[in-house]
C-alpha cells in the first residue's frame, strides 16, 4: 500500500528554533534562517492565480476551519528558508541540493494552532502525505522551493522514468533515520512530489476516522497494525472524506477483503499485481506473517461496517 512513484523542510540557535539539532548544519552543510514568523492572512489569496500558486486549507488562522486560500511562489520565499544537500532522498539521482521551508515553520506562519498539530501534503494525483507532530519533530520535513538553484521547472523528472514533472512542489529531509519499527515495517520517509495542497488539520479528527473499532480495538496486535496502516495505506485509500483518494478501494473494502479473504488480502498487500495485473499499487514483499496479520487484525474491527469488495 505504499506509492513508490511518491516515495513517490533552518545554524545555532535558530537550528534549535525549527526543531533540528545543535551541530546539524555542520553535517549537512544546512544553513541558516530568520525564526518563522506569522504570515499576513490578507496575504493569502481566494483564488489561484498561476500553477504555481500552493493551495492550502484546513485550519488557518484568522479564517474560518475549513477556508482553501493560495499563497504565491514568491511569498512562500519570504518565509524562513534552509538549505541541505540530501543524499538519501530516493527521488534524486544522488547528492541534491535543495531549499526550502521547514513544515514546523510553515505550520507556525499560516497554521491555527495548537489545535491544528497534523501537516498533510496533497499531490495532484490525490496522494496523501501525513505530517503529525511526532514525525515533524523526529525528522523535520521541508516543503522544497528550489532543487540544485532551481525553480520547479528545472527539476530533475520523476526518479521512475516516466518523464513527469516532480513540481510544483515536493517535500523531502535533511536526513532519514526510522524513528520506530513494527514487525517488519520501518518508519518511511513521506517524500512526496507533485504536491498542490498543504492542509493543517487536527490529528485526532483525521486519523479518527481509521481508529479501531470494537470490542477488540485495545490489543497490541490491533494496535501495530492501526500504525502500519495509517503510515501505508492512508495515503492512497480514503475512510469517508479522510485518507488519500488515489485509490478507488476504500477503507471498508480494504476491510471486507481482510475479513472474508485474509489469504487473497496477504497477497495483495506483498505483490498486487499477482491478484491484478492492472494494479498500480507498489507491492510490500518484504511484509511478514506477523505484519499482515497485524494488518489483517487491525481492519477486521472494521468488517461489520462493509460488504466484501476486491481490490
């Protein structure tokens, strides 16, 4: 369930501001930024005036939950900007430089906090990307500006081969080290391009929609498995009006398969394209018993809430 075509943001003290750590600018060549500031709601615009133009919503504040404005290329430079060279980033060939605006910084400038504590990256295919508070602080994710120098129009293409443009905007890190492992899925690095919408939501209300359900909802297992899924597979299969919208399958029928046909379900999830050869989804091979039956376990507290539907 996770999209590999999406596998698909400032030195000293400020470093400390944004959330990196003291030294990190000398392993990384990082440098620094004014600390972030509040950025003018009047600023921000009703309507998109180029495609370029970021499209944000959710929680902002001085506006009504809810509210989509724009905010230009040209103000977005405004804001603190940093700059890395990352060479773990699998959307680029090999050492990159890239600048940009730290997701905490563009959260604290346009964001009504502290209610709003989840940054969610929306690409143009409807991908998903989900930032919560735990993730940002552990690996500080930057909403790229420029790569190499470059507007997006100078942006190496997609690393897959299809020749796409990774613009108008992509979000990457200054470094990827897992922060926890479940079985043997590892925390992955939301690497997104194509990005056109960054929303600031509360976290409680979106991963709400995917918390388990039932009698069953408090063991380990389930638990593990509600996890692995809201890394995964929230970013392409949507619960209602939550969750990524890439996928036509949706929660509920992720959970009638896990249900009525675990075995045909575990295949799915390691190799998709063995179950239908028309399927777009990147395969999990390296998924062990114990995490697709955590997996399996975890949308089973769903199952009552579904007829049976294959992927």
């Amino acid at each position: 369930m996770q999209n590999h075509r999406i596998r698909s943001l400032v030195a000293a003290s400020l470093l400390l501001a944004s959330g990196l750590p003291l030294g990190y600018a000398k392993q990384s060549g990082a440098t620094a930024a004014p600390a972030a500031h509040s950025f003018p709601s009047t600023k921000l615009r009703t309507a998109r005036a180029s495609s370029t133009d970021l499209e944000v919503g959710g929680e902002l504040a001085g506006l009504p939950p809810g509210t989509t404005r724009y905010i230009t290329r040209e103000d977005l430079l405004t804001l603190p900007q940093v700059t890395y060279t990352v060479s773990d980033d699998s959307n680029f060939a090999g050492p990159t430089k890239i600048s940009g605006v730290s997701l905490k910084d563009l959260a604290q400038s346009l964001s009504a906090a502290p209610q709003a504590d989840l940054v969610v990256a929306i690409c143009d295919d409807k991908y998903r990307a989900n930032y919560p508070r735990e993730y940002v602080a552990a690996h500080h994710p930057l909403l790229v500006l420029t790569v190499n120098g470059q507007p997006p129009a100078g942006w190496p293409k997609d690393s897959e081969g299809h020749g796409y443009d990774m613009g108008p905007y992509m979000i990457s890190h200054p470094e990827f080290k897992p922060s926890f492992k479940l079985f043997s899925h590892e925390d992955e690095p939301q690497i997104p391009w194509g990005v056109v919408r960054i929303e600031f939501r509360n976290e409680n209300v979106a991963f709400g929609a995917i918390r388990p359900r039932g009698s069953h909802a408090a063991e380990p297992q389930v638990n593990a498995g509600y996890r692995i899924a809201q890394q995964n597979c929230f970013r392409c299969h949507s619960m209602g009006r939550e969750g990524g919208q890439k996928s036509g399958i949706t929660w509920l029928a992720l959970a009638a398969r896990a249900a009525n046909s675990p075995e045909y379900f575990a295949a799915y999830v390691r190799d998709p394209k063995s179950r239908n050869p028309h399927a777009e989804m990147p395969g999990n091979s390296g998924y062990d018993d114990a995490t697709i039956g955590a997996l399996i376990a975890y949308f089973r507290t769903f199952s009552s809430h579904s007829p049976e539907r294959k992927p």
